[in-house]
C-alpha cells in the first residue's frame, strides 16, 4: 500500500503539470511574449513525449517492474520542470514540457501493472478509477493554489519548489514500491509484443474511442480555458484559477463516478457510449455559441471534466484482451493511444486557432477550436460503437490461460454487442 501511495503522489504531479498552463498562461504571455498557439504547442510537446514512452515504459515494466521504470523517469521530470523554470522563450517552455512529460509517462502506468498483477480483474476499473481521482489533486493544485503561489513567490521560484518535489517522489518511488514477480511466456523462448497486441482484434475499435476520450476534457483543463477566459470575458489569472478548480474537483469527482459503473451495470462500453454524450453535447454548444456569458462558459467546461473522464474503464475495457504476460505492454499501448489523441489535438487546435485568426478573431476562433473538438470525438465514438464490450462478470481468473485477444465467453473480433 505504501508503493501505490507515493505512486499515486507522482501521478499528482503529473496531473498538474498537464494542467498548469492554463492558469500561468496570462503571465508566461506578458512576460516572455509568447502566444495561445505556442502555450498549446508546449502543451502538445508533454503529451506527445508522454506518448511515445509509453512504448519502451510497456517494455521495462514487464522486464523490470514499475520501481525502477517509475523512479528513474519522474528523476527526468525533475530536470524538466527546472528547465522550465530557466525558459525564456517558446522554445524553452516546449523543450521542458517535453521533458516533464518524459519524467511522467510510467507512474500511472506503474500503478495499473500493479493493479492487474495483483489484484482481481473485475477490480481492475474501480482501483484505477480511485488512484486517478486521488492524482487529480494535482489539477486542483494547479488551479485556484497555483495562482496563489505565483502571486506570492513568482512563477520561476514555483517551478524551482516543484522541481525539488519530483526528485524527492522520485526518490520515494525508488526506495518504497515493491515489483510484482515476473511472469514468464507461454510461448517458450519467445516473449511478445507490441505486434502480437496490435493482431488482436478486438482492441482495435477501442482505439480511436481511448485516442480522444481524454482529449477534450484534457484540453479544456489544460490549455484552453485559460486563453479563452482571458481574452474572452478579460478575467485575471485569480479568476482563472478559480474556474480551473472548479474543473479540477469535477474530474476528481467525475473519476470516482465512475469507479463502480462498470460492475454496476456489467458492461464497459455502454457506460463509456453513455458518459461521452454530455460532453459531446457541450463542447457541440459551445460550437454552437463560442461566447455565451461567463457562468455558461464555465458550466459546459465542467461538465465535460465531469463527464470526460472514463478513462478508468476504458482501459479497463482494453485490458480484458490483453494476456497476462503482456501486461505492461498492453497497458501503455492503451495509454499510448489516449494520450498521444489528447496530444494531437493540442497541435490540432493550435493550428485551427491560429488559421482562424488567433486571440484577434475572438469568438470564432474558439468556435473552430471547439468545432474540432466535436467533430473528432463524434467520430471516435462512432468507431466505438463496433467495438465487443467487455463485462465485468465475464472476467476469468487470468488472461494468460486463454488464446490471445479472446475473453471468456466470446469469439468474434468486431461485436456491435
């Protein structure tokens, strides 16, 4: 227990450093001169760094367990956030950002190989959906507490404390958390891989759905509520601080939500299917109506952290085809995909921003900001709805006594079901 707390500790400050910038956003524009298109970039730079780890951190996990591949990475975030502290530029803020995001991508990661190494696979959902909700006080400290602070020791010496706090989890992680045993190939002499995932059939339309399930409220949270605020209703980073908290305790809230709904309801997919209508019907209104008054703004971004967040039993719905011995690997592939979608869409919005005429054209560039939005979660939630769901009750006792990518109980790949 004590290795999934200082775990869950590092995933704390990986939830904030995904969503800080949209409370320091103002501030990094006045001083280093920087835009709303650059902060999404930097933003992009932390996801998509995040994203491609996933792919040697699946590898170290199964080799060499989440101790070391959790602590030696969140040592780099250390380094990135002091980078960060020293930025002067653009340049220097993605560069860190990228970097932070290096140093972040193995400890949630960490905590899911534990959860399904040790615990019962019906519990795989709610176990991740709770760590995820205790993480996301990072976002709430990167809110209405991070203003404060900026206000009070200014936003370099903040990142310096924060820097200082990475290396001592990272230390923690290293000294406290213990690696399950190592489980072994059923195929002697041959380990496995990312092919042998990525020949599983039914992953495949769980894919596009886990690429933009996180997207949304990833970049309402992280980027673009400051910016928009800012320049749309002229609120200070106080203000903002303030709706980011708001956001930030309804993703926590959201998270815990959902930790029971999947065994409640035997099913993954549909209360995945039905979580993802709120938040396509509010970022669809704000397509709709870029600049409603301040307090309607500010409910729709809410409501879609409230409701944006299966990410739990998404994974959890992946997961039931992944073997055992394949776990790690299978586990950051999922993550792969969910956060390279919510970095994609950072770089994709940015540019729809700044074609659409940037901070200048106002109201309509947000609106083609949340037309992308819309229109790329629609479309993923149409590719999911092929996808064979995944009932808690059908969980057997290991994925590693059965063929690859077959869960008890079924046989065709693609099942509207």
């Amino acid at each position: 227990m004590a290795g999934i707390v200082i775990l869950c500790c590092g995933y704390v400050l990986s939830q904030f450093f995904r969503s800080f910038l949209a409370v320091l956003a103002p501030t990094l524009i006045d001083e280093l001169g920087v835009g709303a298109d650059d902060l999404s970039f930097a933003l992009g730079a932390w996801f998509g760094a995040f994203s491609l780890m996933q792919f040697p951190v699946g590898i170290w996990l199964d080799r060499y367990g989440p101790r070391r591949t959790g602590g030696f990475l969140l040592a780099v975030a250390a380094a990135g956030a002091a980078m960060f502290a020293l930025s002067t530029g653009a340049a220097g803020l993605i560069g860190a950002m990228a970097l932070i995001g290096i140093g972040c991508s193995a400890v949630l990661m960490s905590a899911m190989y534990i959860f399904a190494r040790q615990f019962d696979a019906a519990r795989f959902a709610a176990l991740s959906s709770v760590f995820i909700a205790g993480g996301n006080l990072g976002n709430i400290l990167g809110s209405a507490p991070l203003a404060a602070a900026v206000a009070a020791w200014g936003w370099r010496a903040t990142l310096g404390g924060l820097s200082a706090a990475s290396l001592l989890v990272a230390i923690g992680v290293l000294a406290v958390v213990r690696d399950p045993a190592r489980v072994e190939s059923p195929n002697v002499g041959r380990e496995g891989g990312f092919r042998d995932l990525l020949a599983i059939g039914a992953l495949w339309p769980i894919f596009p759905c886990i690429f933009l399930g996180y997207a949304v409220a990833g970049g309402m949270r992280g980027i673009w509520s400051g910016p928009y605020f800012a320049g749309m209703h002229g609120w200070s980073n106080a203000e903002i601080g303030g709706v980011a908290l708001a956001m930030a305790m309804a993703l926590t809230v959201g998270g815990l939500g959902y930790a029971p709904l999947d065994r409640v309801f035997n099913t993954r997919k549909w209360v995945v299917m039905a979580g993802a209508m709120p938040v396509l019907a509010a970022i669809g209104g704000l397509a709709i109506r870029p600049a409603p008054d301040a307090a309607t703004a500010a409910l729709a971004m809410t409501a879609i952290c409230l409701f944006g967040t299966s990410y739990a039993v998404t994974m959890a719905h992946g997961r039931a085809f992944v073997p055992l011995h394949l776990t790690g690997r299978g586990v950051t592939l999922l993550n792969f995909f969910s956060i390279s979608g919510a970095g994609f869409m950072q770089f994709v919005t940015g540019k729809v921003f700044a074609w659409s005429g940037g901070a200048a054209a106002g109201a309509e560039a947000y609106r083609a900001v949340f037309i992308a939005y819309a229109v790329a979660l629609a479309a993923s939630l149409a590719l999911y709805a092929w996808s064979r769901d995944a009932r808690p009750s059908e969980d057997g006792a290991s994925t590693a006594q059965r063929p690859i990518g077959q869960s008890p109980g079924k046989s065709r790949p693609w099942s509207a079901g």
